[in-house]
C-alpha cells in the first residue's frame, strides 16, 4: 500500500544519518512506555466516540508499531517486513473456517478452535499451565478477566459459576460501589485485585500439576 510505504520512508528518514536526533537515541527499552501510553489514548479516543481522535490515535499507534520495526531493521534483528509477515500467517492459520475447509457453528467454536491451534503452536514452548503467556504487567482488572476466563473453560471448582447476567452499565455501578468501599476502607484496589488474583493463580496451579 503506498500510503504505508510512505509511513516507512518517513520513519527510515527521522532514523537516518540527517534524521531527528531523539528518534535515533530511542531503544526497544525506551520506547515500552509510549507503546502503552498510545495503546490507553485509543481506548479514550473510542470511548468519546470522536472518528478524529480515534485516527489520530491510531495513527500513533501504529508508528509505535512502524518505529520498533525499524529499529529492529536497523540492529539487524529482524525487518518490517518479518513483522507484517507473521500476523498475516497467523491471522490465515488460526481462521481455518475462512481459510480452509473447518466448519463453524457459532463464535464460540471459533474460539474453541482459536485456542486449539494456540495450543499446538506453543507446545514447543513447554508451557507449565495454561495461564503461562498472560502479561504480568496488565492493569490487574484485564489481567483479572484474562485469567478467568481461562480457568472458566477447564471447568475448575474453584471458581463460582455466575448464573445471573447483568448490563455493561451494572457491572460498571458494581465495580464503582467496590471501588468506593476500598476507598472508605483505605484499601488500594488495584492492589487487592491483584493480590486476590496470584492467590487463586497459586491455587489453580497447584491444581494443574495434581
């Protein structure tokens, strides 16, 4: 697409020998905040509903994506190309009922399949549990979610099964009431969370290796 070729022109440019001195001093390391700092702003970009910020907020986040390419072209450790290369053989691979002949039913077959084919590809990665790969450093309340979901699906007693479903809205009032009860309670919320989370990863754990 030309348009992106001239995306990596500019980027190729502020990394060059008459470059912007900034751009040439940043590292993979260096640039970890800005990748979650652009990640946050697409959020509150789509949360206001305004097409303008969501552009121009996803514009920057794809340069966070199109800098460490360059940089990884630059050290020698791999190329945009690499990158681009492997989303679009994942996205095919891990879509057979698009890309092949598998049959799908509903949208949770498609996940059921999703994380199937996950498996197989990461068995050379001789995971110990099937939490292994959750990001450590996610804001607790996603990392929650993530890990939940994971152990919903193996069907485990130790969590509660939720039989009655509520509004976007609800659980939102819920977790404002929570959040509230902390407050008045001098109880940092964020930090419970993940506190109550790594005890039932603990136990979860040790179940899997009985």
């Amino acid at each position: 697409m030309e348009i992106f070729d001239s995306l990596l022109q500019v980027a190729e440019k502020l990394l060059g020998p008459n470059g912007c001195p900034w751009d040439k001093t940043q590292t993979f390391f260096t640039l970890q905040p800005y990748v979650l700092e652009e990640a946050h702003e697409v959020i509150e970009a789509v949360d206001t509903d305004d097409d303008r910020k969501i552009i121009e907020e996803l514009g920057d986040l794809l340069y966070t994506v199109v800098f460490y390419g360059k940089l990884g072209e630059k050290s020698g450790r791999f190329s945009m190309e690499e990158i681009v290369t492997s989303i679009k053989e994942k996205l095919v691979r891990r879509h057979p009922h698009v890309f092949g002949d598998t049959q799908v039913q509903n949208t949770e077959e498609v996940v059921k399949n999703w994380e199937k084919i996950k498996a197989e590809e990461k068995k050379e990665e001789k995971k110990k549990s099937i939490l292994d790969g959750i990001p450590p450093t996610l804001p607790a309340i996603v990392r929650a979610q993530k890990v939940l979901k994971r152990i919903q699906r193996t069907g485990s007693k130790l969590l509660e099964k939720e039989t009655d479903k509520r509004t976007e809205q609800e659980i939102g009032d819920q977790l404002l009431k929570l959040i509230l009860s902390a407050e008045e309670s001098d109880v940092d919320a964020e930090s419970a969370l993940r506190r109550s989370l790594a005890r039932l990863e603990n136990a979860f754990r040790q179940s899997e290796s009985r």
